[in-house]
C-alpha cells in the first residue's frame, strides 16, 4: 500500500520530535520519519533537502519557540519562583533515564558541532535565559527574593546549574534527575529567598 504524499510541516515536525525521543542520531533517519508521520522519505528530501535541512528547520522552530515555552508556564503559576521549578522539571525530562540522557547529549554535540545548529542552539538558550531573568526580576519585584538577588546573575547562575547539574545526575544516578535538579536549584535560591514561595 502507497503511504499518502500529504503531511503539514507540523506533523513531519511532530513525527521526527517522536523519532528523536527514541532513537541516538545515527538512526535518526529520513526513513524513520516518514515511517513516523506516514509518507515517504522522497516527500521529505522534497521538502527539506536533507536530513541536516530539516534538522536546521527543527533547531530554529525550537529557537522561535522557547520564550513561549517559559511564558505558558507563566500563564500555569502565580508564583515567579513557581514559574522556575517548573521550568527546572521540565529540563529534568530530557533526563528522564541515563539512556535518554546520553542520546539527547548526543544530539547536543551535533548541534555544537554543526554552525547552523549551533546558532539556533545559541539563540534558544538566549531567549530561554531572558526569559528566566524576568521571572528572577518579578521575584523581587514581588518580594520572593531578596533585591541584592541580581536577575541577570542569578539567570545565568540557573542555567549553569540547569546544565551542571543533570550532567551530575546522569553520573552519579541516585534518585531521580527531578529531584537531584530540584535540590541543586534550592540550594542556588536559599540565600536569596525572603519568604517561603
């Protein structure tokens, strides 16, 4: 049976999202994408060129996207603080196990790698750490954290940890990634806290 020639660009995106939460770099395939979304890999070179083509449209999709991400948390919490944590278990995700850990590092040293990647790579973490210094400005601004708690430090401070700290997970693997990351933020945000939030 022929697979259908018609697919958004969503859904190929979506498709190969799925791929990618399964499968190292080497098997990311054009083949197991069309297999994922239900066309041909002809379709795909079509449409992108080539697997680095779409990954390119991936990373700058995801780059477009990641102030959102942080904003629609924002939209589920009252609390700036709250906004981070959430933020921090998400991240956790991407650790979810060793095994996914070390393929989403993978993809990560394809991205630094690649300069068309690695700019969308820089340009997400960009927005992401923007986003996050609103959040620690709102905090103070609310009176969740102490004045003297620099935003744009304190931004950068979390994103160190963010990174540091599921690296230490993933090699130490007590407990779970969320947990270890939890830990490793509160200790960064205890001197700054005023109150409970």
């Amino acid at each position: 049976m022929a697979r259908p020639q018609k697919a958004t660009d969503e859904q190929i995106f979506s498709a190969a999202y799925r791929v990618m939460q399964r499968v190292a770099p080497p098997d990311f395939t054009l083949g197991a994408i069309a297999e994922e979304a239900g066309v041909t890999a002809g379709l795909l070179v079509q449409r992108f060129g080539s697997k680095r083509g779409l990954l390119v449209r991936l990373a700058e999709l995801s780059a477009g996207a990641s102030a959102g991400f942080i904003e629609g948390l924002r939209g589920r919490y009252d609390s700036p603080l709250a906004v981070l944590r959430a933020y921090v278990d998400c991240m956790a995700d991407l650790a979810a196990s060793p095994e996914a850990f070390a393929r989403n590092l993978a993809y990560l040293v394809d991205d630094l790698r690649d300069p068309d990647l690695r700019h969308h790579l820089e340009t997400r973490a960009r927005r992401t750490r923007s986003a996050i210094t609103k959040r620690r400005a709102e905090a103070v601004a609310r009176g969740e954290l102490a004045k003297r708690a620099n935003p744009k430090r304190l931004a950068r401070t979390v994103e160190t940890i963010i990174g540091g700290s599921m690296l230490t997970w993933a090699t130490y693997r007590e407990g779970t990634a969320v947990r270890w990351m939890r830990q490793d933020l509160e200790l960064v945000l205890a001197p700054f806290l005023k109150r409970k939030a």
